[in-house]
C-alpha cells in the first residue's frame, strides 16, 4: 500500500477553489456519484477533482506542471512528506476513473444566480437579466471523438474541418457573467435543440434574451410555461401583423408554429421595431425587431427594451473569458476520449464560476459595476495564490487569503465602460464575416447612450 502524507490525501484545493468548493461537499458529490476510493491511493478522488480544476484554471499547461502547482505551497512549510509527484500515466488513469459526472453534479450543485438588487446591471424593472446561446469547442482529433461529436464540414480544402467539435448551449445571468446552466452535444446537434433543455433553469421575476435563431413557438411556449419573461430577436423574414398598436410605437402581433398542433393556437407577443441612429450605412440599415411577454407599453416602455437588448451580447463576453482568456486562444482541448472531453468542459465552466465569484465579491465590497474587475487579473492572480498558499490550513488563513486577493484586484480595476461599436469584420477571411479593411480601424463610435440611439420604427398599414 501507498504511504500518502496527511496533508496531500486531505488536499482541499487551493485558495480560491477551496472557498467556492469546499472538501466536504467535494467528497459528497464523489460518492454520490460512486467515485469514491475503496483503498488509500497515491491520487484520492478528492485530489483528482482540485487537479481536473487545476488543469482548467492552469490552461495549456502539462499535467505534471499543474500537479506541482497544486502542491508547491505544501512543499514550501514541510507538509509533503514523503509524497511524490506521480508519473503523468498515473495521472491519465486518475481522470479516467474519476469520469466527467462528478465534475458535471458539482456544477449542477453550485451554479446559482449571484447577482443582488444592489449588483449594477442584473437587474431591470425587477426583472433578473438572463440570455441564452450556444457556442463551439474544438477538441482533440482523434477517433473517439469523431464518432462521438461529429467534425463540421468546410469550404476548403477536403471539405472537413480540422478538429471535431462539442456544441454547448449556456444560460447566463448578464450581471454576474455566471453560466447557471448548460448542455452539451456534438456539432451536428442544433443550438434550438440544446437550449430546449434549458428551460429547467429559469423561473418567474426573470428576463431572458435570446438572438433571431430561437424564435419558434414550441421553445417560446417551453420558456413562458416557467413563469419567465422574454425578448426575442425576430428574424427578418417573419411576418408580424399589427393586432393593437400603443402609443410607444409597439405592436401586439401573433407567432405560430410552423407544422403541428400549436398551429393553429397562436401566441399573442408585442414586437418593437427600431434602428440605431448613429450605426454606419443608411442610418441603421433595415434594423431590428424584436418581440417579448411584456404586454404593457407604459410599464416597459419600447425604446427602453430596445436599448436593453444589447445586454445580450455579454453572453458572448462570457464565452470569450472561458474559451479564449481561460482556456487559452485556439487551444484544443487535450483529451482524446469523450468523456474526457466532457470532463474538461465542466471543468472549465466551474472554474469560470469561482472566479467569477470572486470578482462579484470584490466589486461589491466597494458597490461597483463588476465590469470594473478585470478577468484576465482575476485568472492570474487567482494562478499565483494557489501556488504560494498551502492547500489545507485553518478557515482563518483561507479568508486572508481571499482578502489579499480582494485587494490585489481593486489595485487594477478597470475604467469605466466606455460607449463602443465595432464592426463585424475579421483580420483574415475564415468565416462568412467581410474581411477587415483600413477603413474599419476608423469606426464612428457612438455619442449617445442606447435609449438615446434607438429610434423607434411604427409599423406600416397594410392595403386592404
């Protein structure tokens, strides 16, 4: 049998994670889902956790590299004894034993709503801001996970893309950037699909925005059935007739479904039509419509839920802070087998919860926008506690742990959010976006607030 040193089999994670996700329920969730070690092991489940963590938040780094982070603050007060760092085999077949459903209940156990009433930017007319959508992983070429996830196709080359992808479809609470809920697929599953299942996470007193590709009756009807609020993008081709038109410039309208029953049931919705005044081209181009479960106009006025509409694009901030700050940019994840896959996904979601954690705490203690902390500070600074700082110590050491990191934050907050707009171009050509051209590093960028820019469009009457 192993020796283990006590203070390497008790390892409760470090610094910040240990806050977030404490040994105890760590343990619980292991042996819910039958993970738990029927004898003493170099690697426990608990330690093979905080290490998948690790691999997240230590992003691209080797397996061995982010081991001796998880237990360089033990070496350096003599607590290691005489435990090693295992062979890098030993560490493949820990995560292989451990699988992806401990890591997916611990996410499932912890991502909750952060956001306050006091938290600027969560909240709307009392309504808890949310937004659904879905992104892409690219993942490690092998056969596994071809068969199991699927490859997109291309228009270069062989017609194939060059890694197999995972298709994850997210709810997030705009306030906080947490991700309260998400679902996994391979690419050849539809966002629409995957957000269905969504719906499980959301309830009354809160507003889901959601762009133009989900707007079908059965998941509007699947989302309102909660009790939540919604505002939807409509695509540009959907017909809208004007039942009852407000003062505001809104409309009530109907949506039915395409095929089925619920055809001929419709949906009564309000749509609010508008342009952005200072958008370049035409004055706004065609712009926008939208429709939403709020029916009364004096209440939620239209200029106003337009220009709340823009909250929306914090969904992809988050996936931004995940897959390109955190994960690193076109990093592929590691793992040829889809369970690892999946492992690593929800890995990287839990991480982003804790920090994201902390970054709400930190603003709240001075009651500021947590747009003002910055992510990329957090990551880092959140790396170098969980090197220097043991693993188990007192709560009392744990709390001045988080206080050191608190401050370290609010030494490098960022400006306030300044009015921006930037075109949807790329540097170079790899997607149905323009190419980006000299005259777009020019960009008018906008003067007025969203209210100020939105201009409302009343419907035309039609001939009869």
């Amino acid at each position: 049998m192993v020796r283990v040193a006590a203070s390497v089999s008790d390892l409760s994670g470090l610094g910040l994670l240990t806050w977030v996700y404490p040994p105890g329920l760590v343990d619980r969730v292991v042996a819910a889902c039958g993970r738990s070690e029927q004898r003493q092991r170099l690697l426990p489940a608990r330690l093979v956790v905080y290490f998948v963590l690790g691999l997240a938040l230590f992003s691209p780094a080797p397996y061995l590299e982010v081991m001796r982070h998880l237990v360089e603050g033990l070496r350096g007060v003599g607590l290691l004894g005489n435990w090693r760092v295992p062979a890098k085999s030993s560490l493949f077949r820990a995560r292989e034993r451990l699988g992806s459903e401990p890591l997916r209940v611990l996410f499932a156990a912890t991502a909750k709503p952060m956001a306050t009433e006091a938290t600027p930017g969560a909240f709307w007319r009392d309504l808890r801001l949310l937004a659904v959508d879905g992104t892409c992983w690219d993942i490690a070429d092998s056969e596994a996970n071809e068969t199991a996830f699927g490859r997109p196709g291309s228009g270069r080359g062989a017609g194939r893309s060059a890694f197999p992808q995972v298709r994850m479809a997210a709810l997030v609470e705009i306030g906080s950037h947490a991700v309260l809920d998400a679902e996994l697929a391979g690419c050849r599953t539809g966002e629409v699909t995957l957000v269905a299942r969504l719906p499980r996470s959301v309830g009354p007193g809160q507003l889901v925005l959601a762009d133009r590709e989900f707007l079908g009756v059965p998941l509007w009807q699947a989302f309102t059935a909660t009790g939540a609020d919604l505002l939807w993008r409509v695509p540009a081709n959907r017909v809208l007739p004007v039942i009852r038109q407000f003062r505001d410039g809104s409309w009530l309208s109907q949506i039915r479904a395409s095929s089925g029953p619920a055809r001929d049931e419709p949906v009564v919705v309000r749509v609010l039509a508008y342009r952005v005044k200072e958008q370049a081209g035409a004055d706004g181009g065609d712009g926008y419509r939208l429709v939403t479960t709020l029916l009364d106009a004096r209440r939620y006025p239209a200029r106003q839920l337009a220009a709340l509409y823009r909250e929306r694009w914090e969904i992809e901030s988050v996936f931004a802070e995940i897959k390109t700050h955190q994960r690193g940019a076109r990093v592929v994840l590691s793992s040829k087998t889809p369970e690892g896959v999946r492992q690593q996904i929800w890995a990287h979601l839990l991480v982003h919860h804790a920090l994201r954690e902390l970054m709400l705490r930190t603003a709240a203690t001075r009651g500021l926008d947590p747009d003002r902390v910055s992510f990329t500070e957090t990551l880092r600074s959140a790396r170098r506690s969980m090197t220097v700082t043991p693993g188990s110590f007192p709560p009392d050491l744990l709390v001045r742990a988080l206080v050191m990191l608190e401050q370290d934050l609010l030494e490098r907050l960022l400006p306030v959010r300044r009015l921006r707009s930037q075109p949807r171009v790329v540097k170079r050509k790899m997607s149905n976006y323009h190419l980006r051209r000299a005259e777009h590093r020019a960009w008018p960028q906008p003067t007025r607030t969203g209210a100020q820019a939105v201009l409302v469009i009343r419907p035309q009457p039609t001939n009869p």
